[in-house]
C-alpha cells in the first residue's frame, strides 16, 4: 500500500514537471545577465560617475513565458544633481515573444557642471499578459487569435487578429443614414499608434467638426475614427454617398478630407468623383476625423443692367450773344530788374622806379658822347684853318 501510494506521488510530481506552468507577468519576466559600469545590489543600480562622463550598463532580460508578453522598463534616479545629470533607458516599452531575450542600455549621463560622485538609481520592471488567444477554428494550424472590439456606426462586434496585426476577417460597417461605408480587407494589418495590433476601433459621427477652408462647407456629416494614429496596410477603403439637393449654396468641387491636428487645417485626399452613381471614394491609410469638403466657385461678375434705350433730345441751338469786349485792365508792366553792375577794380599801376645808378651811368654817358663829339669838331676845325694858312702863304 505504502509502495502504491509513493508510486502515485512520484507519477502525480512528474506530471507536475513536465506539463506546462502558467507564468505571471511579474514573475515572467527576469535579469538574467548585467554587464558594464557601475554595481549591482539587487534592482539598485551604484554608479561613480565625473564631469563630463558617460557611464552605461547593459540588462538582458529573459522572458520565461511561453507567451508574449508587454514590457514597461523604468528607473528612477535618487538624485539627478539639479538636472547635471541624467539617466536614459533604450527600451521601455515593447512586447517579448515568449522565450526571449532583450538587451536594454541603462546610460547616466553628467553634464560638465556636474558634482562628482556616487550616484543611485532604483529599476522597476511591469509586465502585463495579453489577451487570453482565442484558437482559430477556420484556419487550422493552431494559429492564436486576439480579439478586437469593434464599434462602427453605433453597431458593436468583436473581430480577431493575429498577434502582430493580421486580420483574420473582413470588417465593414455603414453609417446610420447609409452614406458612409468603410471596408477593411481581411489580411490588412492594423496596428495602433505605437506599432502594436489594434485591440480596438470606433467610428462615431463628429458633431462639431473643424472649421472648414474659406469658401468651403462640409457636406453631410463629419466622422471620428478611433483610435487615432491607427495605421493600415493596405489601406482601407472609404465610400461616401452624397446627395446634390443637400449642397448648401452652388457647390460643385468635392473632396474627402481628414483633419490634421497637429496642423490645424483640413488635408485633401486624392479620390474619386462618380457624379453618376454620387458617390467619392478614397483609400485611407489612417485613422482620424474624415469629412467630404465642397467647395463654392467664385461668383461671375454681374452683367450689367439691361436698360431700355432712352430717345435721343433734339438738340437745341441757342442764340449767339454778343461778346462784350472785356475792358482793357491797366497792364501793369514789370519792373525792369535793377541791373547791378559789378564794381571794376583797376590794378594798381605803380611807376617803376628809376634806380640812382642807371640815372649816373646815363648821364655820364652822354657827357662822354659830348665831349667826343666836340673833340671831332675841334680837331676839324683846326685842320680847316691849317689848310687856309697854307693857301694863303
């Protein structure tokens, strides 16, 4: 009996080891490897760390699931030495397939004003369970599915993806008044703002949408899709009934828009235009407020007034009146202009004066001159009178 009953706890621990233990996501996750500066003391990160320097560790975490699991990865410093330094994780939010590892970089950073020292920072690591997978009963193989709650017009409806995004079904849905209906292909994938598969979706009727472009009206109703930043590839496709009787004022040019937010300003979508069927169609690749935009052409300019021709007046020739000589007025000649004329001044003219020495040498000379020429006539004189004593002897 006692061999039996050791028998049965020894098979009963043994199934215990081999079937498959449902892991929490806190215990689902651990520090397997830690490397690089600083020390480790449990989850408390000790790092000395100078001006100027850069100090890093690096974390491999281990998810011991095996299924996925979300990671949230934080660290809070005990003091950041009034904002000289910093600590910076490369990964903080991000899905670990089961049976996987991660490396996540822990840095502290200190800035040149830095105080040099020791410094602490405590790491916390959440991890939550996805959706319980629902099996696939169409597609065989065991593929798990995750649900995606739908909400499209007022209609709820659950649909399933696979785990990164692919949709395992077409999903359709048309507004109230019939004028909208959207259709998402099945194989699309839809994936959320951060990358990750869609858990949800919702249209609902926008009730006070943006402000459209001067000279524009939004024609019919405005939508919300939710969530927004909800990518799809392909994109979906968006077919919007229109009813001409319903345009307020001329208008002729329609378009589907989305809203851009960050802009403020609608953003025109390439689409077409089937006056036939009234219908715009367009390929959406996101999700956000959508609206069909019409627009007024300018006004002509008015014609002018058609006026009846008035009859021409007979035209009247007046008497010619006698032109009364105008008096002649006093002319008042101008005033000749004083002519002012310009003052000569004469140079001047001073005498040379005749220097002493040239009154002497002048002098002098004629005196010589003179005295020359009255030694000439003496000279001849008495040569005449010789002559005559010797004729007269």
């Amino acid at each position: 009996m006692k061999r039996l009953l050791m028998t049965i706890v020894l098979i009963l621990g043994l199934l215990l080891l081999v079937m498959p233990i449902a892991v929490s996501a806190a215990s689902g996750i651990t520090v397997v490897d830690r490397i690089g500066d600083g020390v480790w003391e449990g989850s408390t990160w000790q790092v000395e760390i100078y001006p100027g320097e850069a100090k890093s560790t690096i974390l491999t975490l281990y998810n011991s699931s095996s299924s996925p699991l979300d990671v949230e990865v934080t660290i809070i410093p005990d003091s950041l030495d009034n904002g000289n330094l910093t600590f910076e994780l490369s990964e903080t939010n991000f899905t670990m397939p089961g049976r996987s590892n991660v490396g996540v970089i822990l840095t502290a950073n200190a800035s040149g004003s830095a105080t040099p020292g020791t410094y602490t920072a405590e790491l916390t690591i959440k991890s939550e369970v996805p959706p319980t997978p629902t099996p696939s009963f169409s597609g065989g193989g065991g593929i798990s599915l995750y649900s995606i709650e739908t909400n499209l017009f007022g209609v709820e409806k659950t649909y399933y993806t696979e785990y990164d995004g692919d949709l395992r079904d077409e999903i359709s849905g048309t507004s109230q008044d019939g004028n909208l209906t959207i259709t998402i292909l099945e194989g699309t994938i839809a994936l959320d703002e951060e990358g990750k598969r869609l858990g949800s979706l919702e249209v609902l009727v926008n009730e006070n949408p943006p402000e459209p472009p001067k000279g524009s009206s939004v024609i019919g109703l405005a939508y919300d899709f939710e969530p927004t930043g909800a990518t799809f590839d392909p994109p979906i496709t968006f077919t919007w009934v229109y009813d001409p009787e319903d345009f307020p004022g001329d208008v002729t040019d329609l378009v589907l828009a989305y809203y851009d937010k960050e802009a403020s300003e609608w953003i025109e979508l390439p689409c077409i235009v089937d006056p036939t069927t009234c219908t715009v169609t367009a390929s959406v690749s996101h999700f956000t407020t959508f609206a069909i935009i019409g627009f007024v052409p300018p006004m002509p300019p008015l014609p002018e007034p058609d006026h009846p021709e008035e009859p021409e007046e007979p035209e009247v020739i007046e008497p010619e009146e006698p032109v009364e000589e105008l008096e002649e007025s006093e002319v008042v000649e101008p005033e000749e202009p004083e002519v002012i004329e310009p003052e000569v001044i004469e140079p001047d003219v001073k005498e040379p004066k005749v220097s002493w020495l040239l009154t002497i040498g002048l002098t002098s000379s004629l005196i010589v001159i003179a005295g020359v020429v009255c030694w000439f006539w003496l000279r001849r004189r008495r040569r005449r009178s010789r002559e005559r004593e010797g004729v007269s002897s």
